[in-house]
C-alpha cells in the first residue's frame, strides 16, 4: 500500500509543487535576509551621521570643546549602545574607543571585543570624529528573523506534504474504485458502471467517457446477441427450404431441364441468404463510422423532391398515392447516397405494407436546431408496444412475414440515421396510420443557427 500511495500521481503532483515551494520559499528568505540587512545597516548609518552632524555643529559654534561636551552627552543618553571617539593626531581626546586610524565615510571596525558599524569624519584636518554602534543587535535581529522563516518553511511544507497525502489518497481510493468497477465488467457485470462524484472534475469526466463507451459496448453486445438469435431463426427456413429443393432435385429430377431448374432455384436462394449477410455488414459498417468520410452539405429539401419524383410512379402502380408537403431549404451534412438508402427503406416500406389506397406523405420542417422529416402514412399502422422492436435487425412482424425480406429495412435506416447524428422514432400513430420521424441536427454554420 505505502508504495502505491507514494506511486500516485497525486503523491507526484504534491511533492512538486512542495520542491518549487521549497525552493521558492529559500530564494524569497534570502532575498528577505539580504534586505533587511541591508535596511539596518543604512538605518544605523543614518544614526551615526546624525550624531556625527550634531557634534559637528557643536565644534563649529564653540570649538573643540562643545565637541567633547556633545559626545559625552550622547555616551550619557538613556539605553545608548554608542561607541564615540574624538582623536587628535592619533591621540583620543575623548570618547569611549581606542585611537584608530583615521578614515571618513562609513566604516566596519573591530575595537574593545565588538564589531562596530558607523561613521568616520574630520572635523579639521588634524582632528578626527567616529561615531558608531554594535552590530550585535543587527546580527540578533537577522538571527530573530531566520528562526521564524525557518518555522514559517517547516510548518507550509509540512501541511503541503499532508495535503499531498490526502490528494494522493482520495486519488488512489477513486482509481482503486475505478479498477475494481472494471474487473467486475470484465468479469461479465455489463451493467455496472464506474462510479461518478459529480464534482466535474478530470477524473469525474475519464469515468463519464468510459461509461459511455461501456453503454455503447453493452448495446452492441445485445445488438450481437439478438442478431445472433435472429440469424440462427431467420436463415433456418430459407437453408432448410434450399436443401429440401436440393434433396428433391437429387431424387425426383429426370431430365437436363428439370436439374437446370432445380439448380437455378437453388442459386436464386443462396443469393437471397447471400444478400442478407451483405445487408447485415452494411449496418455493421455504417454503424462503426466506416462512411463519415464522404459526408458532404446537401439540401434535404432538394433530396426528399428527388425521392418523390424517383417512387411516386412506384406508388400509383401499387395504388397508393405520394405527396411531398412544401419542404423547406434545411442544408445538414451527410452522405447522400446513404440518405437515399435511408429514406428509400421507409417509402419502400410504407408502400409494402400498406393496402391499396393509402395515402403516403412525405414532410421537412424546421424545429429550432434541427431539420425534422417525416414519412407518414394512413395504413393500419402498427400496435405501440410494438414501436421499438422494428428498428431491430431481422424483426418481422407475424402480418409481414408473408411478405419477402427479412426485416432489415428500418434496422438499417437506425444506422444511417445514427451515422448522422440524428434521432429516428416512431412518434405516434397517425389515426389510422404510422408516422415515422428523423431529426437532424443543423450545422452551426446554418443561417438561422449562425
């Protein structure tokens, strides 16, 4: 456990920003140090030019003497920490340090045990001035100073290293959830999902991806399980009808022309089963994306124009009639031959499967941001509960069996519509009749959405 929880990113992340912290912090400290020192020195500078000013003044109005009579004076001051001298030549004359050599501005020296920051001056050119304090006070302040910038530096790395400890935790126990809600769905549990805190963050939008991809798989799963089970029902007469025809032409056929016959039966349905697995890769195809790459702008109102001028004859041989209601110009991008294929399934199958006389009608409106078309008709429609099973792959109804096919034609427009980004239902029964609808989105770049 210690070396996962020191292993996490989030472990990582905190000793980071801990390490620039730290060196942050160091690089701030010592320009603090610098500074300050700095500020003090200039500070005692100044206080020694101030009393190197006042005996000044004192020499210039009444001679050697009010000099001496200043510096005992400011030796004499409440708490001074002063160190004074007035030589002359060499020789101290009066003040509180040995003789020293003479020298003006500001000066380090080391007399009586003390190291001493201050002023030097000449008052004539044989008589020399000092003035100065101890640097103990200045190297206590920066001591002072040192020790709480060292307790201010332990006490923010140490809360930086327990906030790294609890990130790296609350990290490891969200991906030890994460990690185990995966072996669970490895393991078969299609239906768990990895949990989600809501708080939007990178971890809650990782688990929220992966959960869709979790009920894109479990879907396809049952896609792959209910084609399976429809396949192994569906093709079982139309093999059994092929093999029979075969058997019978074995046993009853006499003549070259009777064989031809038999054979040519046969062809034709191992032609239809052919087809049908080619149908069943297509929607295998379109449903993986396969076709994105030949969508182009079209004009849906143009299209379905198109698709009422190619199936209105189709209708009135079938003794329906087909009408396209005023569609608008609603451009969507797409591919426009699996369009065609699309919105071709659902005349094909409103003219199928409908008695003589229906109406058939075909409509495009606008409804905010998306471009609606609707294939409606006023046949005997279709139970309710019903709806949702026939955009499954290989769903007949028991009415439409006797009709050829294998009821892939609505399975196949759900994939051309998915492909597209749009949602195909069945809304509702038209009293009497089927309506059914698919909702494209607009491009951002349409007029009314720009």
């Amino acid at each position: 456990m210690r070396n996962r929880f020191f292993r996490t990113e989030g472990f990582r992340l905190s000793a980071l920003f801990a390490g620039v912290f730290a060196l942050s912090f160091v690089i701030l400290g010592g320009f603090v140090l610098v500074i300050t020192n700095q500020a003090l020195r200039d500070q005692i500078v100044a206080f020694s030019a101030t009393d190197i000013a006042a005996i000044r003044d004192g020499y210039a109005h009444e001679g050697e003497y009010e000099a001496r009579e200043v510096i005992n004076q400011l030796m004499a001051a409440p708490a001074s920490s002063g160190f004074y001298l007035l030589q002359r030549n060499g020789k101290v004359l009066d003040g509180n340090l040995p003789a020293m050599a003479s020298r003006a501005g500001t000066l380090d020296v080391t007399a009586a045990g003390h190291k001493i920051l201050g002023t030097g001056a000449f008052l004539a050119s044989d008589l020399y001035v000092f003035s100065g304090s101890d640097t103990t006070r200045l190297q206590a302040v920066q001591a002072h100073l040192l020790k709480v910038m060292l307790g201010l530096f332990a006490a923010a790395l140490l809360l930086a290293v327990a906030c790294g400890a609890l990130v790296s935790r609350s990290f490891l126990r969200r991906t030890d959830a994460m990690a185990t809600a995966c072996r669970d769905i490895m393991n078969g549990n299609l239906k768990l999902r990895i949990p989600v805190r809501g708080t939007g963050d990178e971890l809650d939008r990782l688990a929220e991806a992966i959960n869709d991809m979790l009920s894109r798989i479990a879907a396809l799963m049952e896609n792959l399980s209910q084609v399976s089970n429809d396949i192994a029902h569906d093709l079982r007469t139309p093999v059994t009808h092929l093999r029979h025809r075969l058997e019978r032409a074995q046993a009853d056929s006499k003549s070259v022309e009777e064989h031809r016959a038999a054979l040519e039966a046969a062809i034709a349905k191992a032609d239809e089963i052919l087809g049908l697995f080619a149908a069943l890769l297509r929607i295998a195809q379109i449903e993986g994306g396969a076709r994105r790459a030949a969508f182009a702008a079209l004009d849906l109102g143009a299209l379905l124009t198109q698709m009422r001028d190619l199936f209105e004859p189709v209708a009135e041989e079938a003794g329906h009639t087909l009408e396209l209601t005023n569609p608008e110009t609603l451009t969507v991008r797409g591919d426009r031959q699996l369009l065609v294929q699309l919105l071709s399934n659902l005349i094909e199958n409103a003219i199928v499967h409908t008695p003589q006389g229906t109406h058939i009608r075909l409509s495009l409106a606008r409804d905010h941001d998306r471009a609606v078309v609707r294939v409606s008709d006023d046949g005997p429609g279709v139970p309710r509960e019903e709806h949702e099973r026939l955009f499954r792959r290989l769903y007949r109804r028991e009415a439409s069996r006797s009709q050829p096919g294998y009821g892939l034609g609505l399975a196949l427009a759900a994939a051309v519509a998915e492909l597209h980004g749009a949602d195909i239902s069945i809304v509702g029964d038209a009293k009497p009749g089927l309506v059914v609808q698919i909702s494209f989105p607009l491009p951002s770049n349409h007029p009314e959405n720009a």
